[in-house]
C-alpha cells in the first residue's frame, strides 16, 4: 500500500477543489483558460523574466482558495484540516473597517510557511469568521440567535477530522485513507443542495451579504478559487472581450514601469446561481443567491514594514489625487504617483530595505514572491461583489480581535507573515 505524503495530499487537494469548482462555477474553467494562455505568452516573451517569481509550473498550477465559518469551533476544525496538508495560518486581518466597504468578519490565510514546500505546491485559503458579538453589526438579540444557528451546525463529519489528525502526526496518509480524507474534504467544501431559509437569510443579509453567506446557511462552500497570472491587464481586457463581466478595476498596486510588488487582484462579477429558498409555510421554491464570484491574483515582490508603509503612503496619496476624477483617469495619475515616490528598480527597492531578497549561490540577489493578501484588496474585491451596502450601528462598540485572540481560538499560532519572509530573506 503506498504512501501519500503532506506535499502530495496538499496538490491533490487543490486538483479536487479547482475540479469541483469548474464543475460549480463554468466561468472559473474560462478564467483558468485564459490565465493560461497569457501566461504562455508571457513566458514567450521573455522566459527569464517571466518567471523571475517563481517557475511557470509552479504559477499555472498555483491557486487559492476562500471560505467562511461562523465560529471559533469551525475555525479550529478548518485549521485541522488544513493542518493535514501542511498548511498553516499565517497574518492577521480584520475587514470590519475595511474601506470602501466593512465586513464583519476576521480571518487568516492557512499556507505553507516553508519556501520549499511553497515552491512544490503554494496552495492557500483565505479563511473568514464571523465576528457575531460585534454591536457595530448584530444586535444581542440577532447575535443570540444567531450563535444558537450557528452551534447547531456541523460543517465537518467525525471521521474527515479523526482522518486530519491522523495527517498531521504521520505526515501524510496510507493511499486508501488519503483517498477518503480528500472524498470527504471535497465534498464538505461543496455547494449544499440543502434548501435556505429565506427569512432568515433576508435578516442576516440586511446587515451584511457575508453574514447570510456565512450565518444564513448550514453548510460551508467555497467562496472563490483563484489562478495566478502573469499579466493580470492583459487578462482583464481578454475576459471581457470574451462576454464575462469583470469587477470595475484590478485592485492593489498599479500598473507602472517599476517592479511588482505585492498583490494584485481583480475578479469577474458574482454569479446569479440557482438555489432552493424554504419559504414561512414551509414550501420549498426555486431562487438564485449572487455571492460567488472568480478572482486572478498577479504576484508581485514581498515588501519590509518600510516597504508597506510606503505603499499604504502612495495608496493614500492616489485616492486624495483621484477622488472627483473620472475613474478610467485613476490608472494614469497611480503610475504617477509611484514613479514619483516608489524605486523603480529591483535593486533600488533592495538597498533602501523596502523589499525582501535573497542571496543566490552565485551571489545574486533574487526577489521574494509576496504570498499572502492585502485586506484592502480584499475589501474591495467583496465590496464589488456585494448584493447589499453592509449595515453600521454607529457607536456600539466592537468585539476587540488580533492575531493572539484569533491563535486560541484556532489553537494554533498565526504566524507574522514579515518573520517569514525575513527569515527567507537570510543569506545561504
């Protein structure tokens, strides 16, 4: 009997959910499509360059994910499972202030944090909870009801997390056994059948889309799976040339003439898919929900603390310098903006300590790839997908939240994403 280790689980569990989620969502498989074909440009033009952050294998097999629970419970479950895979959580990020749109939720990215096991299989998955004692958005009362919800729920059956830890402690699984944890896995990540309460979803999505989505439901689903392209404004221009509505601009750094840095994101519009509602007398009626949508992500270069603070500066700077204008002006005064403000070279972005590199054997410098997200762009992706404006109780306070809260609550560190890279960052 053969023998599935962590590296190999972790792809074949990424092949399942891109499978699964073609199979849910068609125009994924045309995003994918096209993500392949501009990378294959890319990589003709100049092969070097092309995968100067990371091999072409490595880009075009490279996905990640997104989910959402309710509760601390589901959040250490989900880190279990991930745990299997040899996925770890990594940075902390609360989008309840997020602008242009606050959601209430917290979440962390579950990643390899080895870059060897990045470099094999980079799969990741944005991981949301929902942060149900927030006044700013639930009341006691929906709060009360909406926790009792929530705790009635079981996401994930016994023997899928018996199977999880069995992972974790021999570092993989016997091939029959692998072949059942990824059964089950899948299949708890898929889009339920099961009808939806739709007086109780209308509740929660009067306060927010992403409470219905998560609190209005009794099952998990993945939210979206993203491809990594090369060229992410030449994928833009190709999917709407080819009918697909995108969002209305790619999020995160501009394009400009100096190096990519970062993240950049944009997706194609939710999708009105076909669902059953469960009406107040009890009839089961046909309806659609809009809230998964396709993202693409373009990554760039990690940046220091100096480096972010730089960034989040000329991100500032670009929204008091565009506000009022025309949108389709926005692109040309960012480029603007960072010429003036940003090293337009590698090698300047390495000496002023506002990017991690590493030292080659032969004493080259070579850039870090960036492999977490910005809750920014994060924001702005779900606020361009969102059916509702989210609802603020002004002044009632918040549940406070950070990276030890969120560590108990998994049960497990959150790893600081700028320990990571600068360890990497430590010359050979």
């Amino acid at each position: 009997m053969g023998f599935v280790d962590t590296t190999e689980l972790r792809a074949r569990f990424a092949h399942r959910l891109s499978v699964l989620y073609g199979a849910e969502v068609p125009a994924y498989n045309t995003l994918v499509e096209v993500s392949r074909e501009v990378n294959e440009q890319v990589l003709a033009h100049d092969v070097a360059d092309a995968q100067r952050l990371g091999s072409i294998g490595r880009v075009t097999e490279e996905r990640h994910g997104a989910i959402r629970v309710g509760t601390a419970r589901e959040l250490a479950q989900v880190g279990q499972i991930f745990a299997a895979l040899g996925m770890h959580p990594v940075g902390f990020y609360d989008l309840r202030d997020a602008q242009p749109q606050p959601v209430p939720v917290v979440s962390t990215a579950f990643r390899p944090v080895d870059a060897g096991e990045l470099a094999r299989n980079p799969f990741r998955v944005f991981t949301s909870m929902l942060v149900t004692a927030d006044r700013r958005f639930f009341t006691a009362d929906l709060e009360q009801r909406l926790e009792g919800f929530l705790a009635a729920r079981q996401l994930f059956p016994d023997e899928l997390l018996e199977l999880a830890a069995r992972a974790e402690a021999e570092n993989g699984l016997s091939e029959d056994r692998a072949d059942r944890f990824l059964e089950l896995a899948a299949a708890s990540f898929a889009l339920s059948t099961e009808p939806v309460d739709r007086a109780w979803y209308a509740e929660l999505e009067r306060i927010s889309s992403v409470a219905a989505d998560i609190g209005g439901v009794a099952t998990v689903h993945i939210n979206h799976l993203t491809p990594r392209v090369l060229d992410i404004d030449d994928l833009y221009r190709t999917m709407q040339a080819r009918g697909i509505e995108m969002i209305d601009r790619i999020q995160g750094p501009p394009r400009w003439a100096g190096p990519d840095v970062l993240l950049r994101q944009t997706s194609f519009r939710a999708l009105a898919e076909p669902r059953l509602f469960r009406e107040a007398d009890g009839t089961v009626t046909p309806g659609e929900l809009r809230v998964r949508f396709g993202e693409v992500e373009q990554r760039g270069i990690a940046l220091t603390p100096d480096g972010r603070r730089r960034y989040d500066e000329l991100q500032a700077e670009v929204d008091r310098a565009a506000a009022g204008t025309d949108p389709r002006e926005r692109p040309g005064i960012a480029a603007d903006i960072w010429a003036a403000g940003f090293p337009n070279t590698e090698a300047d972005l390495d000496e002023q300590g506002l990017g991690y590199f590493t030292t080659t054997p032969t004493g080259a410098r070579r850039p870090i790839v960036y492999e977490d997200f910005l809750p920014r762009s994060a924001a702005g992706i779900f606020a361009s997908n969102l059916s509702g404006e989210t609802e603020l109780a002004a002044a009632q306070g918040q549940a406070p939240r950070d990276a030890d809260w969120l560590s108990e609550a998994i049960g497990r560190r959150v790893h600081d994403p700028h320990e990571l890279y600068a360890k990497q960052a430590v010359a050979p």
